[in-house]
C-alpha cells in the first residue's frame, strides 16, 4: 500500500526541485533568471525556492514580498516558497501566521548556525511554538536538525573507523 508520504515525496523529488534564488540582495550567486532557466533547461517545471540567501532571509510577509518583487518578469517556470522559522518569528505569532497568509508553502528551521547573520537557528522551543501555527495552517515544516556538539564525536574520540560502515554511521548519531 502507498501512503501519501510515499506519493509526497515523490512529487518532491520528481517534480518540484529545492532551490536558492538568492534574490534580493545576492544577485551576484544565482539569481531568479538563471535558475529558472537552468530549471527549465533540464526539464523541471518548477522549483521551490529556499528562504535563506537572499537578503533579506524570507521571515515574514514583507520580505517575502521583497522576494516576489525582486522575482517580477524574471521567471521562466513555476516558483514556490518556502518561509523561515526564525527565533523572532517562532516567538510572535502575528508575524509567522502573516508569512504563512502570504502564501508561503511552510517553513524551514536550522537547528545549528545556518551560515546566514538573519536567519539564526531555531531551539526545540521555537519549532514547537512554529509548529502550533504551522497545524492550523495544514503546511510543513523542514528542520536541519544538525545539534550543536559541545564535544568531539566519538569517532574524533575514538579514532578510525571505516567511513563505508554503517556502524560506523550509527557511532556518530546521538543516543536518542
């Protein structure tokens, strides 16, 4: 039997390609015009666009409309977005649910530093405050769920091992 996360993922993987069009402020990474002609190139109809890259990061209704401005007579298939669940969004409901009325098709969290200054990672307080809203909304959440280390991973600790195995795999993971 399939489940709906089968066909889902699916749709995601086949269909719908994850992006950064770094537009505005990045100009000079990729842009909308060249990734969605590169898109379009190789024979995807649309993509769906990360909200970190751009400057400013897509957080809340206004910069999402500063992304779709920057977008205007630039695209050559179908653009979705995602927004960004950020500790000041996470926290203020009216924000969150304001980028989510907008049109955003859910949200994306780091919780480790995501390399962007304005789109600083998220707490397991802050998912759990993003995803209260999120659930009225019906739309998901995507978290890089990298922890923090404060030591080095047993591997570092323990030596060498055979990066190919997978109990080497599971050596690294936390315990639960």
């Amino acid at each position: 039997m399939i489940s709906i996360c089968h066909i889902l993922a699916y749709y995601i993987n086949y269909f719908r390609r994850h992006v950064h069009l770094d537009e505005p402020g990045r100009t000079e990474w990729e842009g909308f015009v060249t990734g969605t002609r590169a898109a379009a190139a190789g024979g995807v109809t649309t993509v769906v666009d990360m909200p970190l890259n751009n400057d400013p990061s897509t957080v809340s209704k206004e910069t999402l409309e500063l992304k779709l401005k920057a977008a205007e007579n630039k695209i050559y298939v179908d653009v979705g977005f995602w927004g960004g669940l950020v500790p000041e969004n996470a926290l203020n409901t009216s924000i969150l649910e304001g980028l989510l009325d907008a049109g955003v098709l859910g949200l994306k969290s780091f919780m480790c530093p995501s390399g962007i200054n304005d789109f600083p990672m998220t707490t397991i307080d802050h998912i759990k405050e993003g995803l209260s809203v999120l659930a009225k909304y019906r739309r998901p959440l995507l978290v890089h769920a990298e922890l923090q280390q404060d030591s080095k991973s047993k591997l570092e600790l323990e030596g060498n091992h055979n990066p190919l195995a997978y109990k080497t795999y599971l050596d690294t993971r936390p315990p639960s």
